[in-house]
C-alpha cells in the first residue's frame, strides 16, 4: 500500500486542479450585492416555508411541505433564527417572534433530549436574542420586551444543570426536562459533547450573576483536558464516571472538533487565559500529530498511529479557527484542499477517504453544513481575497441547483447523485444562510449589527452573535479561577482544583492532594459565597499553569515517577490583522515545524507563564 506521504502529495495535485483560482471570472462589487440579495431570499423561502407548514413544530419536511419534532417538540427552527432575523434587519419579524416565543415556550416538559444540541440551538438562540432584544444600541430593541427569554433561558439551564453530577464533572449526553437524568442514561458522551457549553452557559452566568452555569461547564473541560494524553490528544468518547476513553480516535472533526472551539472562543469572549492556555497546548498538539498539510488524519490518542485519512465534513470549520488563531497560511491551504471536494461534488460529502481519493462508504450525504461556509466567510474577512467570494458564489449555486425544495432546502443523500431527503436541519437558517449572507454583506458597504453594530461578536458552534459587551466581556478580569489561591502570608500552602499529586513548585510552595473534580453538589452548596473563594486579580506569585489551573496530565503508572520540571516561558503576543484581531503564540511556528521527541516523562509541560499585555482587552474578535 502506498505511503500516507504519497498519498497525499497526489492528492495535492488534483486539489489544485479544482482549486478556487480556477474560477474565470472574479465577483465584483455588483455581483456580491446581488448574491447577498439572492441568500436573502433563499433565507426567507425557507423561513416561510417553516412557518407556513411546520411551525410549531421543530423542523420542516421541505419536500412534503410538513413539519416533524426532532429535538424537544419547542419551535426550535424559530428560535436558532432569532438572530439571523435580527441580522437581515428583519424588525417585524423578529419583534413578533420575540412575543411568540416569549409567552408560549415552556421546558417542563416530558422530553428527553440532547444537552449538546439544546444548549448550542435553544439556550444560545435564546441568549442571543436576548441579548438583541433588551438593548438599544443593537437598533432591534422591542419596547415590550421584559427579558422574558432570558427568564427562559435561566429555566432551561436550571433543567440541565443534573447533568454535571457525575464523579468527573463531564455531563452526561441527555437529560428528560422534566424528570431529570434517566437511572439507565449511557455515560459515554463526546469529547464536543461535554467541552462545547461554555459561551452560553458562561454568558448566562454573567447575565444572571449566578456562577453556578459557568462554574460547572469549566469544570466539564478540566475534566477532559486533565485525563487528555502524554501527547496532549483527546479521544471522541468517554466515560463520564471513571474518566476511561471509549473511543481514543483524535482528530478536529467528528465527537471533537468545536471542543477545540471553544477552548479559544471562551478565551475570545470573557478574557480568561486558562482557556487561552489549553487552547495552545491542545492545537500545537493537532498540528504535530493530526496536520498533514493541508490535509487532517484521525490517530490514537496515545500513540499518534494514523487512524483514518479522512476527511471529515465538520473538520471544515478548522480553518476559520485558524484565523481567530493568527494562523492563517495553513488555514488557506487547508480551505483549498477541502473546497477541493466541495468542487467535485457540489457538496461535501460527510467522509471524503484520502487514501483513495472517494466518498467513504456510508457517509456519502451532505445535511447542508454550514462549516466550509464559515471558514471561507472568515478566510474573506481576514485576507480580502476575492477567491473566496468566487467560492461562495460556487456554494449558492450548489444549494440552488441541487438542495433546493418546494417549502425549503432538502439534505442531500448521495453526492454523487444529488438525491434529495426530505429534511431541513434548523442550523441552515441559523448558519448555513447566515454565513453566506455575511460573506458577500462583508464585501460591500455594510450597516448590519455585526460589521457596523456596537460591540464586538463571537459567533458561538450554532452561530448565533453573543457580544463582548461590559457585562459579558470582562477583559481585566483574568485570574478568576474557581479554586485557584494565592499564598497567604504567613503560611506556606496553596489549594488547586484538579487532578494533580503532590509536588513542590520552584519556589517551594506546597501544593495540597490532588481531589479529583469538584463535586455537583458541594459547587452548589457554595457558589452563594463564590465571590469569596479565592477571586484574585494578577496571577498567583510563585504558581505553575498546572498548580493554578489543576489540569496536569496524570497517568496513574507513572504518577509516582513525575518530576516536576518547567519548560521556557512562552510570551503571547497579539496580532492585528484587519479586520480580524487574533492572538497568536510567537512560539507556535517553531512548535509546528519540529519534529521534536514527546518526552513521556516530562508531565508539566503546561508550566508556562503567559505574559498579559496592556492590549489584551482589544483580543476578542472585532468583526
């Protein structure tokens, strides 16, 4: 069998064949109003359509012209399109949606249902519209609105929140909303399952000025990160009660890819450097062992032995991180190659096999995923290379000509014979037409709320616009960790949060047992009294990243021979590139072109200082 090197090499070459400077002919300044006009109208053929034949139910049928439950039986379409309404301008819309939702929508439901999805699609729906809705400055503020949807919000998360009481602090993957976790619900969930809930919960935190929804979604990514590998990989699933891997596959796609996500976004967002710190470690990791430029293999966790050579539809999204990252010559190579597929097929298919250059078996469909649209609106933005408005212009087509329906836009079945099935997932209204509705916005004299509005937006997994305002946004606040103590004078010990052994520091401050992840119950019982337990401004003196942040690899044969040893200071430096501002590790370059030995032994790599800079409050994303 030939090499994965040759394989790849060939398949470069027909990547550059299909790529998107092939096209002839550039979009202009005329063609990109026209095309924004032109995803305006596929928005509102589909939005009608839903609400013509499927609302109130979840999603439309967009074949048969009906409606079907999908999720939790709660207008869920309507709710992830609140922001995309408030994003066109939509005022009416929105307003009478707002109303509907704000006087009808109850959770005490018979329901099982996802946590992931629920929180992504209906709490960051909810949050975003609130957000829109309750605020002057946004021009959408609905005079009669009395923050009812963050009242509603703030339920739906109290209903959740039994999820996170299990033994590691990794929820479980469902819950019933009105009767709580089932005694038979599975205890394996994904690694995206457990680590993407930290912007909505986070912003609800902040909002409601209850600790408790930030507190536990944290605590669900140390709980992951600390049981990662010696090489800094997480597997796909776990076992949310011993903290065993079921599934060691990593990769940036399938079960993993908006972990990665949001461990940069919650950084982004509210300032906090311990996401910013797991981030580095976890993407210089993914680009030793998954990148195979410009492509992205699936390998074990522990031994990096490749895994699958595949491409996978939902690792598209990787390059638009990338350019929140700073990194963005590997994010146009790796775009490239995947707009690749996209151009020989119309679509992407969910498994593309590189090592044979076909769709993989089973995995032929394309459930109109926005991914690859979001990383070439961000590509755009970051670069203004009009390649990408050509391949945007690529992507309209494709929907028009082959997913296109009576009442919507169908999944397609086959990408190699554009079947269609009658199906519409909610995020094509909330990303899919959203992103290429920004993408030729972008390119012309836009006045919408996120190039023109107040703030500066994240888009969280789902799309929806969370903004970095006063009340969410604290960029001087970055050392607020839960369980993190500075050394009181007089006494000579210091408390951390996480799984990590006794040691001393090279300042020899003694750090106390490790205790396992803070249990559901005690975060209860003391987040009344939250802002008293260890909030501290600066960085505690004297403190390793590990002590500090608690989330030091432990490998249990080994735990008795782990030496503490520090590694170089890493500085942060913050990189302009307009319009995008991205903060870049001035080490991650020399990280990513070494093939340097992984050291099994040498367990606190993640002793690092990162250095705040006087800007650091200008780092989140100004779009």
């Amino acid at each position: 069998m030939p090499s994965l090197a040759l394989l790849f090499s060939s398949f470069v070459i027909v990547s550059s064949a299909l790529s998107p400077c092939a096209l002839a002919d550039g979009v202009g300044p005329e063609e990109a109003r026209r095309l924004r006009d032109e995803v305006r109208e596929m928005f509102y053929h589909a939005f009608d359509g839903y609400m013509q034949h499927a609302f109130p139910l979840d999603e439309l049928r967009p074949l048969t012209c009906t409606g079907e439950d999908s999720l939790g039986g709660y207008a869920l379409t309507l709710i992830d399109s609140l922001d995309t309404l408030a994003l066109l301008g939509d005022r009416e819309h929105f307003t009478t949606s707002v109303e509907w939702i704000s006087k009808n929508l109850r959770f005490d439901i018979n329901k099982t249902v996802s946590v992931f999805e629920t929180t992504i699609r209906i709490l960051g729906g909810l949050l975003s519209a609130h957000l829109i809705a309750s605020d002057h400055a946004t021009g959408m503020k609905i005079q009669s609105y009395n923050d009812e949807l963050l009242h509603l919000a703030e339920d739906l998360a109290q209903r959740l929140l039994p999820v996170f009481d299990t033994p590691t602090g990794i929820p479980y993957g469902s819950i019933n909303l009105l009767h709580g976790v089932d005694e038979n619900e599975s205890k394996i969930t994904s690694t995206a399952g457990g680590g993407t809930l930290t912007l909505e919960f986070g912003v609800l935190s902040r909002l409601t000025k209850n600790p408790i929804y930030e507190l536990v979604t944290k605590n669900a990514v140390r709980g992951i990160w600390a049981r990662r590998s010696k090489i800094n990989l997480v597997g796909a699933h776990i076992n949310v009660f011993t903290g065993e891997w079921t599934q060691k596959d990593a990769g940036i796609g399938t079960s993993i890819d908006s972990f990665y996500e949001y461990l940069l976004k919650a950084y982004l967002l509210f300032g906090d450097e311990e996401y910013l710190f797991i981030f580095q470690e976890a993407y210089k990791a993914a680009m030793q062992y998954l990148y195979h430029d410009p492509w992205y293999v699936e390998v074990n966790m522990n031994s990096a032995n490749t895994v699958w050579p595949l491409f996978n539809s939902l690792q598209a999204f990787w390059p638009g991180l990338q350019v929140l990252a700073g990194d963005i010559d590997p994010a146009i190579r790796t775009h490239a190659a995947f707009f690749s597929v996209w151009k020989r097929y119309g679509f992407t298919p969910e498994g593309f096999n590189l090592a044979t250059s076909r769709v993989q078996k089973g995995q032929t469909s394309y459930p109109l995923r926005p991914e690859l649209i979001e990383s070439t609106y961000w590509l755009f933005k970051a670069t203004r290379d009009p390649r990408y408005l050509d391949a945007g212009r690529d992507m309209i087509a494709s929907l028009q000509y082959g997913a296109k329906c009576p009442c919507g836009y169908c999944h397609i079945v086959d990408v190699e014979s554009h079947k269609q099935e009658d199906h519409m997932e909610s995020f094509f209204l909330a990303e899919t037409v959203k992103y290429l509705w920004l993408l030729f916005d972008s390119a012309v004299e836009s006045d919408n709320i996120v190039e023109k509005g107040p703030y500066k937006y994240i888009f969280s997994t789902e799309g929806h616009l969370l903004p970095a305002t006063p009340e969410i946004s604290l960029v001087h606040e970055h050392c607020s960790y839960f369980g993190s103590f500075c050394k009181p004078k007089g006494e000579d010990k210091s408390e951390t949060f996480g799984n990590i052994e006794d040691n001393q520091d090279k300042n020899g401050t003694q750090s106390r047992p490790g205790r396992g992840a803070t249990s559901f119950s005690s975060m209860l019982e003391t987040h009344g009294s939250f802002s008293s337990m260890g909030l501290i401004k600066g960085f505690c003196p004297g403190l390793t990243h590990s002590q500090k942040f608690g989330i030091s690899y432990m490998d249990k044969t080994d735990a008795s021979n782990n030496e503490d040893e520090s590694s170089d200071q890493q500085e942060i430096r913050i990189v302009r590139t307009d319009p995008v501002v991205t903060v870049l590790n001035q080490n991650t370059k020399k990280s990513l072109t070494q093939d340097e030995d992984t050291n099994p032994h040498n367990l606190n790599e993640d002793e690092q200082n990162i250095t705040n800079e006087k800007e650091v409050q200008d780092t989140v994303l100004d779009s």
